[in-house]
C-alpha cells in the first residue's frame, strides 16, 4: 500500500511539473510577442518621426531657397 501511495504521489508531482512548465513556456511565447509587437509599433512611430523631421527640413530648405532668390532679385 505504501508503495502504491508513493507511486501515486510521485506521478502526481511529475504531473504538476510537466503542467507548470508548459504554462510557464506559454506565459514566456505570450511575452515575447508582446516584446516584438512593441518594438514593431516603436519603430514604425521611429521611423514616421523621422520621416516627419526629414520633410520639414526639406520645407525649410526650400523656403530659405526661395526666400533667398526673392533677396538677390530685389
């Protein structure tokens, strides 16, 4: 009998390991997609800043271009 219970009980805990492990590798894959998700949507705000700041300093060159000519013709 006592082997019986200690069979049981030694499955058992083999059991809730092997159950706890594979939550715990869910829990880590739900992690690190959220990790990657949010280096994509930081990068995608990067790179829309940035192309932002680049055509404001086309804007900026072009009227200081143009602002320019309008001193040299004058």
């Amino acid at each position: 009998m006592k082997k019986f219970f200690l069979s049981l009980m030694l499955s058992l805990f083999a059991l809730s390991i092997y159950s706890c492990r594979e939550t715990t590798q869910e829990k880590t894959e739900d992690a690190l997609e959220a990790i990657g998700e949010d280096v994509e949507d930081g990068t995608r705000r990067a790179a829309d800043k940035l192309e932002e700041g680049a055509e404001n300093i086309e804007k900026e060159v072009h009227e200081e271009m143009h602002e320019t000519d309008d001193h040299m013709e004058h």
